[in-house]
C-alpha cells in the first residue's frame, strides 16, 4: 500500500489537478443548493419544481451523486432558487 498523501478526496479519485477542481468545485455547489432546499423544508417534489428539474435529479443531488452533475447543471439550478454564483480564482 500506498502511503500517499493528498489535499483533498478529489485530488485521490482524479487523474488530474483539472478533474479534481472540477469535481471540488461541484460539490461545494451542490452541498449548497442541498443547504438551500434544507432551510427551505421543502420536499423533493417541491425542489424539482422549483429548480425545473425531475424528482429522481434531486434525489441525485441530495445523495451527492455528483458524477451526475455538470457544473452548468448545477449553476443553472441555482439560478432558479434566485441564486447568483461566483467564480473566484485562487492560488493553488
């Protein structure tokens, strides 16, 4: 076995440091439109709704299945809970 290291899970699971920001950068929106949806107590059928999504989709993001989330996908849900998202760029 392997006694490497890594900053993250995402950095283990991904080939690459772009896999890995992409897959970091989903599921931080992700787990923030499961916060939103939470607060809200709103059910999975009125979260689809409100996002313009299917049932089974939200059952995909509160089980964080985030292979099956573009970021496009993500922030476009956002969008429609009223939410704006910002990109911000950091030193790596």
């Amino acid at each position: 076995m392997s006694n490497e290291q890594f900053q993250s899970i995402w950095d283990a699971i991904s080939d690459t440091p772009e896999e890995a920001a992409n897959l970091s950068a989903r599921a931080d929106l992700m787990h923030r439109i499961i916060e939103i949806i939470q607060e809200n107590g709103w059910k999975q059928v009125e979260a689809a709704k409100r996002m313009g999504v299917t049932q089974p989709r939200v059952n995909d993001l509160l089980h964080g299945r985030v292979s099956r989330f573009s970021l496009d996908a993500l922030v476009n849900m956002a969008a429609m809970l009223g939410r704006r998202v910002r990109v911000e760029l950091m030193a790596a």
